[in-house]
C-alpha cells in the first residue's frame, strides 16, 4: 500500500490531489459540537499544501435522501474548516461533478483549497456507481485516503475512484492502521480489552475476535446485562438483549478455547427512573429487584476491574460500561478511564479506544489525550477487531499504480 511518505517524494506542484477526509462531524445547529476529524485531517492537508499540490477535498455528511438537503451541505462546516486550514482560503464547489466543478479547480490559486459539496447528495456514491466514481476521478490526477473511518464502505469514493486514479493512503489513516496492527497483532502481555454498549448481537464478531488476541475480556453496560440474564440470574428491568443464550453460550466456549478469560459486574448501581434525581441504591450481583434497572457498574467491580487494569500492558476498549451521559451513572466508565489514562502516561501501558460513545466518554472524562491512542472511526474500528479487510484498505493495497 502507497502512502504519504512515498508521495510527497514525487512533485506535486500543481498536480490536482482528491483527499477523502471525512467531515461527518456531530453539530448543535450550526455550532460543530466536536472538530476531532477536521484535526486529524491538517497533517496531511499542511504536507501537500507545502509541496504546492492543488488540494480537493472530498467527504460526506449525514444521509441525505433524494437529492440535496441544504442542513446537510458541507458549505456549513467550512468556519471550522477554516479554522483549522487557516494557512489556505476554502472555496466551495455546490458540486461534486461536472464542468463547474472542473473549472473551480482549474481557476484555483495556490494559497486556495476547495472543497467539494457532500458526496451523498448524488446516489451514485453509496451504490458505488462506476460512472459517478469515473466522473468523480476526473477532478484530479492523484487520490489521497485519509478516511479510516469510512474505509468499511464500499462507496465511490472510497473504493470505486481508486480504479481511476493513482491511490495513497493519507497521514492519519496511516497512523490509525499503524495503532490498530500494533495492538492487536502482538499486544503486550497481559493484554485487556474493555467491550461496553448495549447489544451484544452487534459485536459478536469483535468478541469471539479479541478472545483469540486477549488474555482478558471486560464486559460491561447492556452487553453485560445479557450474559448474566443468560445465566439465570435476575436483573429486573435492565435492558438486555432477548433469544441470546447461545450467542453467550458459545462466546464463552470460544473464550475458554483460547485461555481468556471473561469478567462479567458482581455488583452494580441500580435506579427505578433513568434520570439525574433518580433514587440509586447499590446491588450486588445475586439482589436486584424486579422494579431496578442496573445503570452502572458498582464499586466492587470498580475495585476488581481497576485491579486487572493495573497488571495489563496492553488496554483496548470499545463501548462504556454504564449510562454515562447521565449522572452519577457515570462512575464506572470515568474512575476506570483515568485509571487507564494514568497507567498509560506513567508508559505503564499502551492503550487505545474506539468507537463514538467510547470517545465521547472518555473526553467528558478528561482524559482522551492521554490514551495513546483514540480512534476516530466507530464501524470501520470494529470490523478491524474483528479481523476483516476494510474495502478501502484492499483498494488501496490493490492498486499499485504510480505516477
């Protein structure tokens, strides 16, 4: 796989360069609630900037259906664009294809960066229509990846436009797959993973995946829930996953196959009303009445797990162990999140998290910068743990062209 490093030795000067960078970024109206993967685009944006390339930028944002949506234009991402692009002027095209596009890019001046309209307005991009990924490449001489967190589609502009174009993978989603393939081709022992969220039907892959790398698995919010449920133990009005018993089943046989071992809540803070006031009381494992909902992991759990976190070298984790977003069922994911952060800057550990609510957990926790690595990417970092070969990937390593 060509990636930046290789390209930048070519000369770029004027050469038209399509990145993919993906701006579907959470926003509050028009405020961007979280610039993360507007940041982690700059290096690669900055290093063909220097060496004189002619920048488009390609992305997407939301679902749009039937046509264009104008809340969903990427014209209204351009004030932070601009803010972290401050070395260049944006201009926006109200296209992605076409001759106005063309001439856009052709009239544009070297201190100037366009950015094209939002890949989705046009279906031929989640179909992965030929024709639109051909009329797409016409836009440049040279494609950049710098998307790992749309590399699991098979869209045009992911995987269709590097038939076209010589393709390199970009700064950042280099960086990512350097972290990934670190971590989990040859953890350092003893080697933790951490799986939160809800069901446990939408991770069976990773599971049964980290069971064969890890020497320990954690698992905790609904996903924990099941298990237990699944072992007979009551767990009242918590949510759970139904008709689950032989996922549970065999994800346990596959973990005692490969020596690792599961650690499932002995105690919990449960609530009668999801809500801040709520009244919250402590049960342990074998104690929850049919009227609780288990919220959160308790502070005996909190105890064992910090313990096992404390004897790893290698942490991965996906998905928070309790209802974070509301206090205090917070405790869990946050104490064992600076504990992680801690070890970690101490170079005790290495320690990477992934996935949108695992992000968002540990930044409201404090101390995100301090894991070595946190992923961007939410379904693009869980079918990498489970082992498969992001298409985007397999594009870019398939085509070997160079200029």
């Amino acid at each position: 796989m060509k990636d930046l490093s290789s390209l930048v030795k070519i000369n770029l000067r004027r050469k038209r360069v399509l990145v993919r960078v993906d701006l579907n970024i959470p926003k509050c109206g028009e405020q961007v609630e979280d610039a993360s993967r507007i940041e982690a685009m700059v290096p690669t944006i900055k290093r063909l900037f220097q060496k004189k390339a002619k920048i488009i930028i390609l992305s997407h944002l939301g679902r749009p259906k039937q046509g264009t949506k104008n809340n969903l234009s990427l014209s209204s991402i351009i004030p932070e664009l601009s803010k972290h692009l401050s070395f260049a002027k944006i201009i926006f095209c109200k296209d992605c294809i076409g001759a106005s596009v063309s001439r856009a890019i052709q009239s544009s001046q070297p201190n100037e960066i366009v950015l094209l309209e939002n890949l989705r307005f046009h279906d031929g991009e989640e179909r992965n229509d030929q024709t639109f990924a051909r009329l797409l490449s016409k836009n440049g001489d040279i494609y950049v990846n710098d998307a790992f967190s749309v590399s699991h589609r098979q869209h045009a502009s992911v995987v269709g436009i590097t038939k076209h174009l010589p393709a390199f993978a970009g700064l950042s989603l280099k960086r990512e797959l350097h972290h990934l393939d670190k971590i989990l081709k040859k953890p350092k022992k003893p080697s933790l993973g951490i799986i939160g969220g809800s069901k446990i039907s939408t991770k069976i892959g990773v599971i049964k995946g980290l069971t064969k790398k890890l020497d320990y698995l954690i698992i905790g919010g609904g996903m924990a829930n099941t298990f237990i449920f699944n072992q007979g133990i009551r767990i009242g009005k918590s949510l759970y996953e139904k008709n689950t018993e032989k996922i549970t089943s065999m994800i346990n046989n596959t973990a005692k196959k490969n020596n690792c071992e599961i650690l499932l809540p002995i105690d919990f803070i449960v609530t009668t009303t999801i809500t801040k006031n709520g009244l919250v009381k402590r049960a342990h494992l074998n104690n929850i009445s049919d009227q609780q909902i288990i919220a959160d992991i308790g502070p005996k759990t909190i105890e064992i797990f910090a313990e096992k976190i404390k004897n790893s070298k290698t942490i991965l984790w996906n998905g928070p162990l309790g209802i974070f977003e509301i206090e205090p069922f917070n405790k869990g994911t946050y104490s064992l999140a600076k504990k992680v952060a801690k070890l970690t800057k101490e170079n005790k550990m290495e320690s990477i998290a992934g996935g949108g609510d695992t992000i968002s957990a540990i930044i409201k926790a404090g101390v995100a910068k301090s894991f070595t690595y946190t992923s961007l990417a939410g379904g693009a970092f869980l079918e990498w743990l489970e082992g498969k070969e992001l298409p985007g990937i397999k594009a870019l390593r398939i085509n070997k062209k160079m200029i």
